[in-house]
C-alpha cells in the first residue's frame, strides 16, 4: 500500500521520488535517489563517470531490449565533428559499444539526447538546421527538466534555405527561452497562457523575420519542448517526429505534404507517394506565406521512450521500422544518431540529414 | 522613329537563356516589335508585340516565348515536339473563348507562339482588384467557362483537356466575355521536381496526381476556380482537396445556395459524382441564372457533395427552394428513434440535480426534496429514502468496500449511508453546504465544500486524515490520481494537492470552476473547464497548461474522453469534441439550449442531457445523433449506465430509466 503510506508521509520525502509510476517493486526503490552515475557532461561531451555508485546489483531480465531495461548513457551535449562524422558515416561504421555492465543499470533521472546533422553525399551545402538546448537542475526549487529539440529544413536557392533554416531555428530557441525558459528558472510562474500559444507565437515570429530577410527562403519545422516528462510539438512543413515506445515507433507529426493528403485521402499508397514526382511538394511550410498555420500537440514521454526528430533525408532513405531497431540497438543517442546518417548515406544520401534523438529517463 | 534593335545572333550562352532576352521596341522575326512583358514564369514569357505587317493599323499580338533549356538534345527534341504538337491542337480550334493563333516558330533557342491578344484582366487581378465578384457575372463566366470546356471536351479523335483550369488562366476581355488562356502547353515542360516546393497548383483534381486526366479533371478545377472566386480563399495557400473545410455559404453570405451545390458537385472528390460532363454543369448554371433564388432545379439528387468523407453543409432537398425554409431538425426527427420508452420512471419531490449511481439490486438518487433515494433499479420500486436537513445537489457515490452510499448535503454534512437499508454509518460536518461530488479512492474520500476546504476522509470511519484550505467554495469533483488530488474553485482556481494533503501546483482561470477536472491518466493531462468559457488541457504534474480551447459561453459541465478525443457540454448549447493532443475541434454538436450537464461515453456513444429537456445519444466518433429522449424538464444531471439501462434525472423531478439502445 504504497500509496497509503505516501497519504501520511513527509512530504519532503515524498519530492525525491520519482513522480512517474513507480516501474520497479516500490521495495527497491532507494528512499532517496543515488547520486548519478553518470553526470551531466560538459560541453565538450565529456563523459564523467561516478564509480562510487557502480553496481551490479540491481538485474534486470530484459536487458536485451533497451526500451525496456532501464537505460543508463551519457548525454553528450556537442555534435560530432562533420568532417569526422562524415568519414566514419559514410563507412557505415560506428564506435564500439560500452558494455553495459560498465555502467549498470542503475536509474538516473534525466534525459539523454544525441544530434547530427549531414550535408549528405550528393548535395554541395546543408540546408538543414538543428538546434538544442536542455537544462536540468537537482535542487529544492524543484525546477523541471528543460529541453527544447529543433530541426528546420530549408529551401531556396543562393543559400537562402541554409539562411532560412537557421534564422528559424534561432528565433524560436530565442522566443521560447525569454517566453518559457526565463521564467521557469526564475521561478515565476510562467505565463497563464497556453504553451502551445506560446510556441505558436514563437513560430509565427520566426515566419514574419523570415519573410523579411530571407524573403526567397522557406523552412519546414519541427520542434520539441520537453518540460519534465510533457512534450510540447510545434510542427510545419515534412520533417517529422516519431515517438518510440518498446516495440513501437508512431509518428506524431502528419507531414503537409501533397503526396501524405494524396494518401490521407485513400488516392495514393505510401509507397506510391516514394516514387510521386511531387513528393516533396508541401502544401505549408514556414516563408510562405504572412501567416503560417502551425499543428501543436501534446504528448506525455512514458519512461524510457525515445523520441526522434528528423528531416525527410533520412525518412526518406530509412523505414520506420529501420528507425526503431537503431534506436533500441543503441543505448548512446548520439551513437544512434551517427547510425541513422550513416545509413541513409549508404543508401544514397541524396538529401541532407538531420537527426535529433532524446532518450528518456527510466 | 523609336530605336530599333535586331536581335543578337544566336544566343549561346546558357545563362543568357534565363533572362529575359526580348526587350522592347526588338523586333522578332523580321515582324513582331516587342512593346513590354505580359507576364511570365518559369518556363516562359509572354510579351506584348506589334504585328509589323500592319502598318496603316496597329495590330497587337502576344508573344510567347518558351525556353527550352533542357541540357539532353533528345529530351530538347522531344519538348519542342509536345509544344508543337498543342500548338497544332490550338490551331484546329475555333471558339469565341479560345484565343485565335497565328504562327509557331523556333528560334535560336527559344519556341514562339504568336497568338491573338486579349485586352482584359485575368481573374486573379479580379479577385485582388475588387472587394466582391456580382454573383450573376459570376454565373455568367461559369456558363462560358462550362461552354468552351465542352467545346474542348468534345473534340474529335480525343477530347482536349485543358488541364489548367485557374483564375490566372482565364481572362475577361473588354467586352466582359471568358477567354481561356495558356493551354496547358507549358506543362508538359515539366520535368520531375527535385528540389523540395512549397505550395501546390491548388486547382488540380486529385485524380491528376495519379496521372489519370479526364474532362472531369477540368470540371474540378473550374469547381476550384469559382469556390476561390466565391470565398476569396486560395486554395494554392490551403491543405490541398480541402475546399469542403471552407464551406462557401460561410464565407459568402450572398452566393446563392443553387450556386453552391454546383460549385460543390464539381468539386467531388470522386469523379464518378461529380457532374459526367460540362454540359450538365452548364444546364445546372443556366437554371440559376434567371431566378437564382427560386427556380433552382437540378439533377444533383442524393449525391451530395462529399468531397473526402466528412459530411457537407448542404441539405441536399434543401436547395431547390433557396434560402427557405425546410428545417434541418426535420430530418433528424425522421433519422432518430422517436419510440424510445423509458423502463421506468421514479418521482421524487423536488428537481433532480445530480446524478444516481447503482449497487447490485439498488439505484441511489438524492433530490433537491433533501432526500436519498434507493430504488429497486430494475423496476424502479422504493426500497429506502434518507431525510437530510438539505437539499441535496451532490451525487452519491458507492464505496463497494465499505457497503456505503456516499455523498454530501446542502445541510452542510457529508453521509455515509448503509447501501441495504439508509441507516446511517458514519457523518462528517463541514463549516458551509456541501456541494461537490466525492470522490473515493486509494481508500479514502476526497471532495470539497463551500467552506472553502478540501477535505479527506477515511473511508471506513469518516476520521479527517487532514483538509486543505482553498480559500473558496469547491463545488467541482475532485480528480484523484496515484500522486495528486486536482479539483477547482470558485475563485477560478485550480488546485492539484499531493496525497499528504500539500499544495502541489495551482492554475488560475478567469472566472469560477464548477467543472470538474478530468485526468486523461495515461498521458498525465487534465482537462478542465472552466465559467471563462476555456477548455484547459494542463500537464497534470505540473500545471503547465498545454492548450485552451475557447467555446461561446461558460462550462460548467465536466470534460470526459473517448480514444483520443475531450468531450464536454458549454452554456453556449454545443457539445465538444476536441482532439486532446492538439486542442482542435473534431466535431460539435448543438443543442437548443445550454448545457451544463456533463457527457459520458458508453462504448461508441457519448449520452447527455441538455436544458433544452432532451437527452441525446451522439456517435462518440462524428458527432452525429443516434436518438434522443424528451424529459419533462431541463437536464442538468450526468447520466449513468447500470447494465442495460440507462439512468437520468431531470428537474421534473423524475429519475429515468432508459434501455440502453445505440
């Protein structure tokens, strides 16, 4: 009777524990959570690493499966050097993995992300852009995990796609970090308006710079805010965001695509729409237009889902199905993410690949 | 004398291709003087010119000029070949609508068409240019849009299919008459499209992306052009097909309902229902034209306009008599099941405000006569009743562990009454009426009163394990999920507080909540409604409001789910269905009252009652009525499903028992 224990509790206990439901017997549950094992890296991706806490002690019988088994990785904040991602992508090789047992299999209560983005193996520029920024804190004033997860895909000649994707991107990271982030960690509570209003606001903002200094540009958009296990999409244009849960992989964006109307509308199958001249035609994308219609969702992230963010050179190239069994293979996100370029580079690599990849906490 | 420049031998360079070559006051083939640019895109450019050979008049003519730039000679070879191939097409033809051609050549790089030219404004400049297209002069140009179409449609061997069909490419000339321009010829220039695009043609069939072209293909874009000439809405900036989301009766107040069941045929998703040729499109348009509001007689019959499953806003019987008169409740009597008959019914002394719950044999119902009532629940017998010292406007709940009734009084005292008999087990006094239905779980009772407080209960003695002070009357429900208990105020706020009966986090609506929040416990949302007319989705471990939605008058009623749609009543007479995720409406359904009564979902179905006496049965996924049910008074009560029956209380005084038909 946990919970009925929890009525009487000290509640300052009861803010230590995980607010998710408990997924191990509650008997095991440490009253306190351990340091983690491994911390928060530095800028430069380091890893550090607490041996104090290594343990062996807690098995977990469906270890095989990292959807299931509690996921213990580094975050490693930095992208991988391009040129360097570049040779090793092409190869299709990527680094050993750690054992597991190395670092256990202990929870740690924050999320992981890998990013990558890659020009591509026909394409002279990238004109894709990916933006992060995440922010976790343990401390009394309790503040919520902070991420927000971008990949813009830009298009336009005379660099203006590159442009476009880029301006985007800053503006909404700008947007949301005076809207939402300021004042979550200044403690405020954070305005009564809607998040999905506020990122909205923060994209419609975007298109209006946008049509003023890169007025031949255009960018589709896809956007995460994580705010503790909440997920908050804003989302235009054919990038996508899948949501990987065990066995599964759904994506939770709809694409404003002719070709995914066509489908929606029982006139094309998806594997037509591959090979449609008009494939990549879009019906809404941001620097179209004065205003911009921008789908929001909200989406709870169950313990260890993942969830990716891409632009279609790599859906394009890779099965949803392919998608999911890289992103359970691998345990390091960012491991994931050069995989995931790697393979749509083999295949071709006609376009650019942008790849963001968050690894929830179990 | 003007400058006269010749044109440049051959033009090489690949760049120069590009631009535009011909300026004016050149002179091409020895006859056309350029005077300006007409327009031009992409592929080509279409100049202005003077016919040379004329010199007592000045003969104008338009040039049009295509680049062939293709790199491959044999790919080269083959374009010039299609656009001579249509150039010899136009040339057969003979129609007022079609501009006349009078020569083809190719030059250096380039393939010329020169054709007559038309002195007018394409209806793209119509649209920009004016505030609101005549409806009748739209009617017209749609009958000689029909006409040419036809014309084109019935050449011999094959049909010409214009393939084009758009306000750019129609033209209204000085005399006020159509003339179709751009045959379509530039089209079969394009070759696949690499790089991404934004927008679509907007105007095209879907059928077309298939590659299946047809003289339907041509009747949907001309139903595209008048629905973009009717509502001023360009479908190139729109989700492609998505014409019947913009209904046109919406966005223009005077188009003649005859007029937009024709626009709307054309634009039939399957072009099997669409109108089979122009000509019957045209005989549907003429009708119009000379008692638009009246005489409107046509062969649409019983396909209506559905253009990719969702349901039109046309009545198809509806539209022979204009603006009139049948009403749509009409048919829906016809569509519902009038012989719903109640098992039966039970009378208390007073209005039913709230909603029974069944236990085994028994049905609990309090009334505002201060009494709970226990009936059998198959016939609807009294076994016990129950005096308080209020009136009672909370519903019971049933604690199945404890054998109790539970629930709260205007009396100020909140019961736990014996199921078999109404004697009471244990009592609970609060300092103001108790209002709020209770809520039990994890083996403890949770509700608020109007002395401000939250309180929880042992279930099994009534002992207070602690009370959280809000600060204003609670008569929302309390929410209980494994870490929180969420309920609202009439401040506006609402509260979630932890188990241990701490403040977690609170959320402050404009006006009071007498919604009760739902906990959508998978994704960890809570919907709530609140008198400030807002649905709010907030994250329920933090508050953090995720979406609002805003309906037209307060909520009082309490939200529900089905699959992944938010269901609640609003004063303002419609019930909701809004996706969870995004916040958008999925359908609604009105009422001829406000509703303040909160919906439940039974398997496919959401049941409510509304102030407008009726109890409705919706399909839970379009919104549609399947029955619905009169009761003697305004419904402000929940239902509640007890096996095959359905129960409900009305301020008749009356608790119904209705076999659950869906």
């Amino acid at each position: 009777m946990n919970i009925i224990r929890r009525l009487f509790n000290n509640p300052t206990n009861e803010e230590l524990k995980p607010t998710a439901e408990p997924l191990i017997a509650p008997e095991t549950l440490p009253n306190a959570m351990p340091p983690p094992l491994v911390s928060l890296a530095t800028s430069t991706g380091e890893i550090a690493l607490n041996t104090d806490t290594l343990t062996t002690d807690i098995t977990n019988d469906r270890a095989d499966d990292p959807l299931d088994a509690p996921v213990a990785t580094a975050i490693v904040t930095k992208p991988l050097d391009p040129d360097s991602v570049s040779s090793l992508n092409l190869e299709g090789a990527t680094r050993e993995l750690v054992p597991d047992q190395l670092y256990g299999h202990l929870l740690h209560n924050h999320l992981t992300f890998g990013v990558a983005s890659h020009v591509g193996a026909v394409r002279s520029n990238n004109q894709d852009a990916a933006f992060t920024l995440f922010s976790a804190g343990r401390s009394a004033d309790e503040i919520p995990d902070f991420g927000l997860f971008i990949v813009a895909d830009g298009m336009g000649g005379h660099h203006d796609g590159e442009k476009a994707s880029a301006l985007v991107a800053r503006v909404i990271a700008a947007q949301v970090t005076k809207s939402i982030f300021m004042p979550i960690i200044q403690g405020d509570n954070i305005s009564q308006n809607p998040i999905s209003e506020l990122l909205i606001n923060a994209v419609e903002k975007a298109n209006a710079d946008l049509n003023v200094k890169v007025p031949e540009g255009g960018t589709t958009l896809s956007s995460c805010l994580v705010i503790g296990g909440m997920a908050y999409v804003a989302h235009v244009g054919d990038s996508r965001i899948y949501l990987a849960q065990r066995d599964t992989i759904e994506q939770i964006t709809r694409d404003h695509s002719l070709v995914q109307r066509l489908i929606e509308l029982d006139q094309l199958t998806p594997e037509e729409a591959r090979d449609h001249p008009q494939h990549n035609v879009l019906y809404r994308a941001l620097g179209q237009n004065e205003s911009v219609e921008v789908d929001t969702l909200t989406r709870r992230l169950p313990p260890r889902s993942r969830l990716l963010i891409c632009s279609d050179g790599l859906w394009n190239l890779v099965e949803d199905h392919e998608l999911l069994d890289v992103i359970r293979q691998f345990n390091n996100p960012q491991e994931a993410c050069n995989k995931l370029i790697a393979m749509a580079n083999m295949r071709g690599g006609v376009d650019n690949i942008t790849v963001v990849l968050l690894y929830m906490p179990g | 004398m003007p400058e006269t420049n010749l044109l440049p031998d051959k033009v090489g360079a690949k760049d120069v291709a590009l631009d535009t070559s011909l300026k004016s006051n050149d002179v091409l083939h020895n006859r056309y003087k350029i005077m300006g640019v007409l327009g031009g895109g992409g592929m080509g450019t279409v100049y202005q010119a003077r016919d040379l050979n004329f010199i007592e008049v000045r003969k104008l003519v338009a040039v049009k000029e295509m680049h062939t730039i293709a790199p491959d000679a044999t790919l080269r070879a083959s374009m010039i070949k299609t656009f001579q191939r249509e150039a010899n097409i136009l040339a057969t033809l003979s129609h007022p609508a079609i501009p006349k051609i009078f020569d083809f050549f190719e030059l250096y790089d380039r393939v010329y068409i020169i054709m007559e030219y038309i002195n007018g404004s394409d209806l793209e400049l119509i649209l920009q240019k004016t505030k609101e297209v005549p409806i009748d002069k739209l009617i017209e140009w749609a009958i000689e849009l029909c006409d040419v179409l036809e014309y084109l449609h019935d050449q011999k061997p094959q049909p010409v299919v214009f393939r084009d069909m758009k306000p750019s490419n129609v033209m209204i000339d000085s005399l006020g008459k159509v003339r179709l321009i751009d045959f379509g010829i530039a089209k079969s220039f394009v070759s696949g499209v690499k790089n991404t695009m934004i927008g679509t043609e907007g105007y095209s069939a879907p059928e077309q992306y298939k590659g299946d072209i047809s003289p339907q293909s041509d009747v949907y874009s001309l139903g595209a052009t008048l629905h973009h000439l009717l509502t001023r809405k360009d479908p190139r900036l729109e989700p492609p097909f998505s014409f019947n989301e913009r209904p046109i009766g919406d966005a223009n107040p005077s188009a003649p309902p005859g007029l937009i069941a024709v626009v709307n045929k054309a634009l039939t998703f399957n072009p099997n229902e669409r109108y089979t040729n122009c000509a019957q499109m045209k005989a549907d348009l003429q009708a119009l034209r000379y008692r638009p509001q009246l005489s409107f007689n046509m062969n649409v019959g019983a396909s209506a306009p559905n253009t990719n499953g969702n349901t039109s806003s046309i009545n198809p019987t509806n539209m022979g008599v204009g603006p009139s008169l049948v009403p749509t409740s009409l048919f829906e009597d016809v569509s519902a099941t009038s012989s719903i008959q109640p098992s039966w019914k039970f009378k208390t002394e007073d209005e039913i405000r709230c909603s029974p719950v069944a236990y085994k044999d028994f049905a609990f119902i309090g009334s505002y006569d201060t009494n709970m009532w226990a009936v059998k629940v198959d016939t609807g017998e009294l076994v016990w009743k129950f005096a308080t010292h209020g009136g009672i406007a909370s519903s019971p709940i049933m604690d199945e562990t404890n054998r109790s009734v539970l629930f709260g009084s205007e009396d100020n005292t909140f019961y736990a009454l014996d199921y078999r008999n109404g004697r009471v087990t244990w009592t609970f006094q609060t300092k103001d009426r108790i209002r709020s239905t209770a809520r039990l779980a994890h083996d403890h009772v949770f509700f608020g009163s109007d002395d401000g407080k939250l309180y929880a209960l042992g279930a099994l003695n009534g002992r207070q394990i602690w009370s959280f002070e809000l600060g204003t009357p609670i008569r929302s429900r309390p929410f209980v999920t494994n870490e929180l208990i969420i309920a609202g105020g009439e401040s506006g706020e609402i509260v979630a507080v932890t188990l241990s009966g701490n403040r977690k986090w609170g959320y402050r609506t404009k006006r009071s909540v007498m919604s009760s929040p739902f906990v959508d416990m998978n994704e960890g949302i809570c919907f709530i409604g609140s008198s400030d007319n807002f649905m709010y989705a907030l994250d329920a471990n933090t508050g953090y409001n995720s979406w609002r939605y805003r309906t037209n008058g307060p909520i009082i009623s309490s939200p529900t789910t089905y699959k992944n749609l938010v269901v609640f009543g609003s004063a303002d007479g419609n019930l909701y269905a809004l996706n969870a995720q995004s916040g958008r409406e999925k359908w609604k359904f009105k009422t001829d009252k406000p509703i303040v009564a909160s919906p439940i979902v039974h398997r496919d179905a959401v049941y409510f009652g509304s102030t407008d006496h009726m109890l409705y049965c919706l399909d839970a996924e379009t919104g549609k009525e399947r029955w619905k049910f009169k009761t003697g008074g305004a419904i402000t009560a929940t239902p509640y499903i007890a096996g095959d029956l359905l129960l409900i209380g009305s301020m008749d005084h009356k608790l119904y028992a209705l076999p659950l038909v869906s």
